[in-house]
C-alpha cells in the first residue's frame, strides 16, 4: 500500500465529494432552468452552453455527474470497510 502523509485526509474528503457530485445535478438543472432569461442567456453562450438546452446533452451531463458521484461513495465505503 501507498503510504503518504495526506492519503487519510484525502479518504475523509472523498463521501462528501460523492454526496455534492449526486446533488449537483439538481443544483445544476435548478440554476439552468430557475428562470427564463437565466436560461436563454446560458443557451446563447459558446460551445458547451449551448448544448444545455439540449435534452440528451443534459441527460449525458446529469448521469455523468451522478454516477461519478456514486463511483466515489463506493470507493469511500470499500476503503472504509477494509
């Protein structure tokens, strides 16, 4: 096993990197579509903006980030059990 000086402070940090990552999806549907001119102004912006007003594109987004999320709970609980 790795041994550094700051692997247990990284371990505590890494459910609640998993627990924002799972909300942030809800976070992030509520600041895109909280208002409307909030979101015609997001959808007017470049490349990735743009692709907000997309239903797939936000759907990719949101699973991403909610899987990510529920990757890291995994590996904090498995690291945390061993």
């Amino acid at each position: 096993m790795i041994k550094h000086k700051f692997l247990p402070y990284i371990l505590q940090l890494l459910p609640g990197l998993g627990f924002m990552f799972i909300l942030s999806p809800f976070i992030l549907h509520w600041f895109i579509h909280g208002s409307h001119d909030r979101y015609i102004w997001i959808i007017n912006g470049p490349y990735p903006f743009y692709s907000f007003g997309s239903g797939p594109f936000l759907m990719f987004i949101y699973a991403a980030l909610f899987l990510f999320g529920s990757t890291l709970l995994f590996i904090a609980n498995a690291v945390k059990n061993r």
